[in-house]
C-alpha cells in the first residue's frame, strides 16, 4: 500500500461519533480561567482529556504549568520523523450567558453546528486532532513515525503552556506541526506578529470642581489615542502583506484612574491605556516601539504630566513556514487528496500558540481547522459538523503523508 493509500485508510477510519461525542464533552467542561475564582481553569477539561488519550493506548503526559493548568501531551508510534498536532484548552469568557441562544456550556447539536464556547476555539478541532490520533494507532501496519498531541493551556492569555512545553524540551525532535485552530480548512503558512503593551499616564490628584489645581492625565488619554490612531495611519503605508493583509495598531482598554474604583468628581492620578499591535514581516519591532515611546513622551511633555511609563509586557513575532517545507507540501497533498481541488493559502491575523513553536523551538508550522475565523470569542460560538469531520480526516491523513513520505 503505497503513501496516499495508507493516508485514505487513515481518514476514511476517522470514526464520526467519536469526533462529534468528544467535542461535545469538552465544550460541556468549562475552562475559562479566571485567577480570582476558585475551579476557574483549565484542568478539568485537560484531566478528562488525559483519561481519553490513556484509553486510546497513548503515552501520556500531564504536566502542571500552573496550580490547576496542566498541559496534556500524549505520545504515539516511533520512528526518526515526529508530527506534532497542537490545541489548546482554554477558552475565553462567554459573557452574558443570556445573550446567547444556547447554553455556552451544553455542547449542544443544531442544524449540523455545535454551539458552546470553545466549539469553534479550538474544543472541536482538538477532539478532531484526537480522532486523528485515534485512526492513526489503528493503522493497519503500524504508523512509520512518531505523533506528539499536544494540548497547552493559557493559549487565549500569554501562551505560558506552549512556552512551558518548549521549555521543557518537549518540542525537540519535532520535525513539523499542524496548529489546529478555527481558519475554514484554510491552509495558514504565515502568522501575524504583536506587541503588547501597558501605557501609564500620571498626572496629579484633584477635585474635579477645582481642575487647575491638579493634572489631569484623562486629556492626555484623548491625545494618545489621536496619536496611536496617526501612527497606524503611517504603518499600514508600508503595504499590505500578501496572506496577512495591513499591519494594526489598537488600543483596547482605557482605565482611569488605573487602579481601584473612580469617582465622578475626583481627578485621577493615573491613567492606563492597553495597546495591541498586530505586525507584518516588512516591520522591525524595535523601531516601532521606539515610535510608541516617543509619542507617549510627546503627549506626556505636552500636557505637563508628572511621569509616564511604557511597559511592553509581550512580544511575537511574524512567523512564515516556506511553501517547499514538507509540513507544507504533505498539507497540500492530503488536501488534494481528500477534498479533490487545490487549497487556499492564507494568514492568521493573530498570533497562535505555533507563534512560539516556530520562533523558539525552529519548528515549521501550517495552520488549519475546522469553524470560519469570524465566529470565535463571540455569542453563539458554533462549528460545522460536516467540516468537524473534515478536519479529523485532513489531520490524519496530512500525518501519514509527512511521516512516510521520503522528503
């Protein structure tokens, strides 16, 4: 049985029910994390996991980024190539549970979605990767490779569990990853690049019926922001990139005063903007936040503040996996295979957990998964089951391609 044959057998063995019954139970395990609250995180869902990746016959791993965050690793086949298929476990916040037309958390099946928090981001494509996994151990003849399954937490905060997982060591031998997260089967050779920041204007304490006798740092806000808003302008003059499209420059939270509740009629000492740049390969991240800091002094010198701060807390960088790589090319060829056209390229707007993969660990990364970009982080979180499925078999027979192909 040659390659692309033993690639079929491997998808056409994914088993749907599987694919559908785990999504739905670790959608119906919530695991959004929240610091302040007891139980809030991610290690019920990663538990429960664990115990299905022991079931199949997988050597697991649970390693505890965190108190209740573990990462979960299971670990199957041997040979000189590895695969790694990575997805995370947290999920962000539902919100108001009664603004959506189902429960967040019930995993429910509806004109061939399933709806819930994480359906789409990224529960679904996880249990897809588990499918894969799945079909792959009981191919006939064994698998001529090596799967790592890897599924981080804290992916939606500061990606610590990919980190953890790097630093551990976990990612050497990795030979090439599929990052399985929501791009409409999508074939992501590129990624966005992004800078974090924290702004903190100081200004002077007062009573709001007595301005002139303080500094307020809320004008100095309003400048900032006019000011972030011309910066982007001069960005995105270097072009749009091909797959990523123009780069951002976004402010996302304005808090005054920066600590503690305010008051209608007091001055705050403190005001804090947060600021999410997204990048795109043409820009060097040094000199733009040289352009962040002397803007921020600019407007701090302007309206006489007593100090500033510019705290760059998190970087990424743009990553871009080359079209010959054969994580790349086994991609296309089970794309082809299974789906009988070409694929589409693209970018992902964001930064995902393959962000440090390929910076850090040299790993060639392609991103795809079932679920359309737009719907996760939003009401109704849903993913189509026919698509689901579609991914299960593409991460099957991708594996088989790229661990038994001679590259």
């Amino acid at each position: 049985m040659g390659v692309e044959e033993r690639a079929l057998a491997a998808a056409s063995s994914v088993d749907p029910s599987f694919v559908v019954g785990l999504a739905r139970e670790l959608v119906r395990i919530p695991s959004v994390y929240d610091p302040d609250e007891e139980g809030a995180c991610e290690e019920g869902v990663a538990l429960r996991l664990a115990e299905v990746l022991e079931g199949l016959g997988l050597e697991v791993k649970v390693d505890y980024v965190d108190r209740g965050r573990p990462n979960v690793v299971g670990l199957w086949g041997e040979g000189d190539r590895t695969i790694l298929l990575e997805g995370h476990t947290d999920v962000v916040t539902p919100g108001d549970p009664s603004s959506w037309s189902v429960d967040p958390f019930g995993g429910e099946v509806r004109d061939g979605k399933l709806f819930g928090r994480g359906a789409c981001d990224t529960k679904g494509n996880l249990a897809a990767a588990v499918a894969a996994v799945k079909a792959l151990a009981e191919l006939p003849g064994g698998l001529r490779g090596r799967v790592v399954l890897c599924a981080p937490v804290d992916e939606e905060g500061l990606m610590l569990g990919i980190k953890h997982f790097i630093k551990r060591g976990l990612a050497e031998g990795v030979d090439g990853a599929i990052i399985c997260e929501p791009e409409d089967m999508r074939l992501c050779t590129s990624q966005k690049g992004a800078l974090r920041a924290w702004v903190r204007l100081r200004g002077r304490m007062a009573h709001g019926a007595m301005p002139l006798s303080g500094i307020n740092p809320a004008w100095a806000v309003g400048d900032l922001i006019l000011g972030l808003e011309g910066l982007e302008r001069e960005e995105r003059a270097v072009g749009e990139d091909p797959l990523l499209g123009p780069p951002s420059v976004t402010p996302t939270v304005i808090r005054a005063p920066s600590v503690g509740p305010g008051q209608i009629n007091v001055i705050p000492s403190e005001a804090s903007v947060g600021l999410d740049v997204r990048t795109i390969p043409v820009q060097e991240h040094g000199a733009l936040k040289a352009k962040v800091e002397g803007l921020v002094r600019e407007v701090a010198e302007r309206r006489g503040l007593t100090g500033f701060e510019v705290d760059f807390f998190e970087e990424r960088p743009c990553t871009r996996t080359d079209h010959d790589d054969p994580i790349v090319r086994a991609s296309v060829r089970a794309y082809r295979l299974l789906f009988g056209e070409e694929p589409t390229f693209d970018g992902v707007p964001g930064a995902t957990d393959g962000t440090f993969l390929w910076a850090w660990a040299g790993v060639p990364i392609v991103t795809t998964g079932a679920g359309r970009r737009d719907v996760p982080h939003q009401v109704d979180e849903h993913v189509e089951v026919e698509q689901l499925l579609a991914a299960a078999r593409f991460y099957a027979a991708c594996s088989v391609i790229f661990l038994e192909e001679r590259w």
